[in-house]
C-alpha cells in the first residue's frame, strides 16, 4: 500500500494536511515545490504560498497535492504530534537507521 493516515479509522475523513507537514513530505521524497505541483497540474506558486501560510488555498487543492504526496509513499499522522513519514516500501533511501549502525557500515 502507498502512503496513507496513520491510525485513520475506515470511513474517516483523512486530516487536512498543514505546511510543516507538506514541506517535510516533500524533503522526504526529495520533491521541490515545482515537482509536486506539476504531479497535480496545480501552479508552483500555489505550492509555494500554501507551504509559506499565505493565503487559503481551496481545500480541494490541498486534498490534491497531499495525494500525491500519498502516492509516492508518505505518510501523514495526526494527534497528538502531526508528522509525516516514508512507508518502507517508497523506494526512498533513508539512509542506514540509527539501531542499525556498525563499524561494517563505515566500509
């Protein structure tokens, strides 16, 4: 499965995404604001406002670029800290986990 809500219930509206949280997803997936607007045919500068808290963009429009993001594998939580995070199967790098260090990953 892509990205999705962590702990959303069936039926569940899913969260409005914030700005932190879409800035974060798209650092995560190594997107600029160009590259996630052109995933959704919406305009760089909307991305850009909605990420900076200017303006109120319709939540149509945010539904959207979150989808993306959900499509490429992030992963929104909510209460009690909003965050975002990869699903394991993203087919993004993170890198080595800080549990699986050894002197062999040094190599």
């Amino acid at each position: 499965m892509a990205g999705s809500d962590e702990g959303a219930q069936s039926g569940a509206r899913a969260p409005a995404m914030s700005p932190a949280q879409s800035r974060a997803a798209r650092g995560l997936l190594g997107w600029s604001e160009a590259d996630l607007a052109a995933k959704v045919g919406l305009d760089e500068r909307l991305v850009r406002d909605f990420e900076g808290g200017y303006g109120d963009p319709p939540s149509g429009q945010i539904e959207a670029l979150r989808s993306a993001l959900c499509a490429a594998g992030a992963v929104f939580t909510a209460a009690p800290n909003q965050g975002v995070h990869l699903t394991e199967a993203s087919g993004v790098d993170e890198g080595t986990r800080l549990g699986a260090l050894t002197t062999e990953n040094d190599r």
